[in-house]
C-alpha cells in the first residue's frame, strides 16, 4: 500500500512540476515577446519624433525667410543661427532617412525624399529671381510631409 501511495504522490509531484515549467516558460516567452515590442515602439516614437522636430526647423527656418526677404531686414545673428539649424536638420533627416529605415514606414522614406528634392531645387521662374515662390514652395512642400508623416505615424504607432 505504501508504494502505492508513493507512487500516487510521485506521479502528482511530476505532474506539478511539468506544469510549473511549462507555466513559467510560458510567462517567460510573453514577457520578452511584450518587451521586445515596447522597445521597438519606443524606437519608432523617437524617430518618428525626431524627424517631425526637424521638419519644424525646417519650416520655421523657411517662414522666418519669407518675413525676412518681404520686410527686407538685413541678415543678423539670428538668421545665422536659424541657417546653421536649418543645415543641421536637412543633414539628420537626409541621415535618417537611412539608418532607421527598417523601423518607419518606406512611405516615410519616400516622402522625405520628395520633400529634400523639392526644396534643393529652383524652378526657372525661382532661378530668375522669384525668391519669395521658392520659400512659399519649400514651405508648403514640407507642411504638407509633416502632416503626412504624422497620419503615417500615428497608424504606425497606434
């Protein structure tokens, strides 16, 4: 009779312990799965935030031209340090544009690539001396990859 009961007990203690491995492996594999996935998120939010706040010095940088050239102020101090801002921006999203391409969308990718074209280039009418339609161009171009990227953002994010 006693081996009996050793061997009832034997079989529950093995049960259980099957049971408790397979339930902590379980917990374990979904913990690292949730995490992995924050961490992504959390990498996606950072570039996706990085880009939209150089795409704002880009746009600030082309709304304070515009002031500039239609109240015909001189070019001081500021309007330096909004340039060297501007150049420092356009170099991190042309950088951006390929380190973080495997976590963002390609339209992203697409998009800036368009907007980067369209504000290096002059049209002939802006060559021949139309400033004031190139930085309402180059405005407009990169308000509207703004609001592009944040809809593709916040389906990519959400």
């Amino acid at each position: 009779m006693t081996n009996v009961f050793l061997e009832i007990n034997f079989l529950e203690l093995l049960l259980n312990l099957i049971l408790a491995t397979s339930v902590s492996v379980l917990t374990a594999y979904l913990t690292l799965k949730h995490f992995y996935k924050k961490e992504i998120w959390l990498r996606k939010e950072k570039i996706y935030s990085q880009i939209i706040n150089d795409l704002v010095v880009l746009l600030d940088y082309f709304n304070k031209e515009y002031d500039s050239v239609l109240s015909f102020n001189k070019v001081g101090e500021d309007e330096f340090n909004i340039r060297k801002e501007y150049d420092r921006a356009k170099r991190e999203i042309e950088k951006l544009r390929y380190t973080a391409g495997y976590l963002i969308k390609p339209e992203v990718n697409k998009l800036l690539s368009k907007m980067i074209k369209e504000i290096s280039n002059m049209n002939i009418e802006e060559r021949q001396g139309n400033y004031v339609g190139y930085l309402d161009r180059a405005s407009e171009s990169v308000d509207e990859t703004i609001k592009k990227i944040i809809e593709i953002a916040d389906k990519d994010l959400n």
